[in-house]
C-alpha cells in the first residue's frame, strides 16, 4: 500500500485547490469545478473563496457565471448545506444527497405542521403548498419569499413550536420554499441586492435552466459525488466522506467501490482512499511557500472531518462549536490564523502560531490584495471563530 505524508497531501491542496498563487485557475468555472462544490450558506463567502482562487477575478464575473450563464447554481444538498455547483453535477445531487435531505426535512415539515395546528394532516398541506408555489411559479416568473407569501394563500400560515419561554411561532413560506429546492424543483435565482447578502428571487429549475435533466439513481449519485471528492480532497478516510456527504457508511462504502478508489496509508497510522488514476506521487514540480487568506466556510478549511494534517491544535478558535469554520490564515499548507477587517474595512491578520518573517510578509501581501478587492466594503459573518471575535476586539 502507497504511504501518502501530510507533506504530500498539504502540495496537492496547494495546487488542486488554487491557493498558491502559481497554480490559481482561470476561471469562476474551473475554480468551482477543481472544489467539487462551493459553500454559500453565507453569501459572500461565494466570491471571497473565488477570490482567493482566480486572478484578476471581479464581482461581476461571478454573478455571471450565477445568474446570466448559469454554469454555476444553488442547490441545497449534503448535510442540509446550501453550495455552488457546477450545473452538470446537478442530477448527481438531486439522485442521492439532495434527495436523501428532502425526505427528513419533508417529513419533519409536514408533522410540523400537525404539531402547530396548521393542518390535521401535515403531509396533504405539504402537497398542497407544494403544488400551488409550482403553479405559481410555472410561467417563470422571479419572486421573493414575501412576494410569495402574500400571493400563495398556503404559504402564508404560521406553526407554533414549543411551549413556554420557548415557544415560537414560525412562518412556514421559507420551509415550503427550502423543501421546493431541495427537491430541484425551484431555485434561488437572482439576489435582489448585494452580493455581501443573500435575498434570492425563487423561481422554477425549469425556467432557470431550460432543461432540467433526470436525477441520477442514488448510487450512481453518490459515486459521481465520491469521485469529484476524491479528485479535489483524495487522499481522505471513509469518515471524512460520511461526514462530508452527510450520508451513511453504506452508501460510502458503496461508492467506493463503485469508482473502484484505491487504499493508501496516511501518517498517524489512518488509511485513506483516492482515485486508481491518483495513487502515485504527482511531479516532482515544487510548490513555493504560500500564503492565503480563506473566508467563512471555505471548502477546503470544510473538505474533510479529519483536518489535523492542515489545522494542527488550532481547531477550537477557528471553528464554532457546530463545526462552523471561521476565516483562516494559511501558510504553506497549514493554518496559522485568521482574518478580520478593522473600522475602514481593512484586512487583517491575527495570527495564532510564529510564523517566519517570510510568511509574515507573504500573509501581508494577501492581505493588501483582499483590503482593495472588497474596496471598503465590510463583510458580516454569522460565524465568527473565537479567534476573529478576540481580533476584532470589544
């Protein structure tokens, strides 16, 4: 069995993913692609992990690739995650981790509804809600969820939950609007404001895309899922996809297989896995030290559950206590710190190791870079590590 090292492992992040400046990609597309996914739980984060990975990139470029040419789209998928996909990997989710989040969330929806007096059976007004925002929606029109509510009676009722001081009443339109895309049904089409926040336009997968292909079966979904991971992650360990996929060991284990991955030992005594074509050890091109600054849910800081080899002890103050990761600082494949922005919107650094003046210099540079990029704006986040709140001070 091949030993792959961390030393290994943090190059081909360095160059798979982008984050050395002499292996950044040329496009939104390719730079998306080379990820697997995107995350977009928070807006921003879109652009800044793009940011970090394409030269010369500009804010318009991504909303075209979002919303004009439509090579990228929002899909709710693994672990109730809300990501950027490329559009071809679309059917791959909708057949299996979309699906599989569909029915636990349909579910959970309709006895909701029962619970909270909306409905005596939850699953018809689902149904109901379901066929009426679809109908609305059929000739491809771009509505937001207020719009929505106002306009489809079903959608504009409220669940009571729980009881007490902790009773709340919940509307059930962002529910109803969430299960439609999870489901690819309908999408989150354009934002009705800027691209630090997300007030996405709903409108019909259909209209959205012009065609809308079949889901793949859920094992031929979760293999394209699994071979896409292991291209951009591999090597990784079955827990780190389980996690990732928000799925089952079976279903990995099955997949697995199904992309006929190879074993391969990692440091630490682990075994991980990787695509046949991918077990020897890649040119020997050096990487120069690099640096990099990565935002809010980046997908490399959330590629793997397994994330020693890249975070060393630094796990606690750079991710909350949900797995959320806050921004990070990289050097030369590891993570040193994180980012924040003062008053005037100026990036910095706050470090959590010693780093070489070297890197200092290199983790400046990125910051200058990132300070004329967002050009004042500030961006907010809903996930602050523990060691953005302690940078960003009282």
């Amino acid at each position: 069995m091949r030993h792959l090292p961390d030393s290994e492992r943090r190059a081909r992040l360095a160059r798979r993913h982008g984050l050395a400046p002499a292996h950044r990609h040329p496009d939104v597309l390719a730079a998306t692609r080379a990820m697997t996914v995107l995350h977009a739980t928070e807006a921003p984060s879109v652009h800044l992990s793009l940011h970090a990975r394409v030269d010369g990139l500009s804010i318009a470029d991504v909303d075209r690739a979002l919303y004009d040419d439509r090579s990228l789209v929002k899909q709710l998928a693994m672990r109730r995650t809300l990501f950027v996909f490329p559009r071809d990997l679309l059917p791959a989710a909708w057949g299996s981790a979309s699906a599989r989040v569909a029915r636990a969330l349909g579910t959970r929806l309709a006895k909701d509804a029962e619970a909270g007096g909306l409905a005596e059976d939850g699953a018809a007004w689902l149904d109901a809600a379901r066929a009426a925002t679809l109908a609305r929606l059929a000739d491809g029109a771009e509505l937001s969820a207020a719009e929505l509510r106002e306009q489809i009676p079903e959608l504009a009722g409220r669940v009571d939950l729980g009881s007490g001081r902790w009773g709340q009443s919940v509307p059930v339109a962002p529910r109803v609007l969430g299960q439609l895309g999870v489901e690819g049904r309908i999408v989150r089409g354009r934002n009705a404001t800027h691209w630090r926040t997300a007030r996405p336009q709903w409108t019909s997968m259909a209209a959205w895309l012009g065609e809308v292909p079949d889901p793949l079966p859920e094992a031929e979904g979760y293999a394209e899922l699994v071979r896409r991971w292991l291209r951009t992650f591999g090597p990784g360990t079955e827990a780190d996809l389980v996690w990732w996929l928000g799925s089952t060991k079976t279903a990995v284990r099955c997949a697995l297989v199904d992309v006929a991955a190879v074993e391969v030992a990692l440091d630490g005594g682990a075994t991980g896995w990787v695509l046949a074509d991918d077990v020897d050890a890649e040119p020997e091109v050096e990487v120069e030290p690099w640096a990099a600054l990565l935002p809010v849910l980046d997908p490399t800081v959330m590629g793997w559950k397994g994330r020693d080899f890249y975070l060393g002890e630094h796990g606690p103050q750079l991710f909350d206590a949900n797995g959320n990761a806050g921004t990070t600082a990289w050097w030369d494949g590891r993570v040193v710190g994180c980012w924040v922005q003062d008053g005037d919107g100026v990036v910095v650094v706050r470090l959590l190791e010693e780093v070489p003046a070297d890197a200092r210099a290199a983790l400046e540079v990125e910051a200058e870079r990132l300070t004329a990029w967002l050009a004042g704006h500030r961006v907010s986040t809903v996930y602050p590590s523990m060691a953005m709140k302690q940078a960003s001070g009282p």
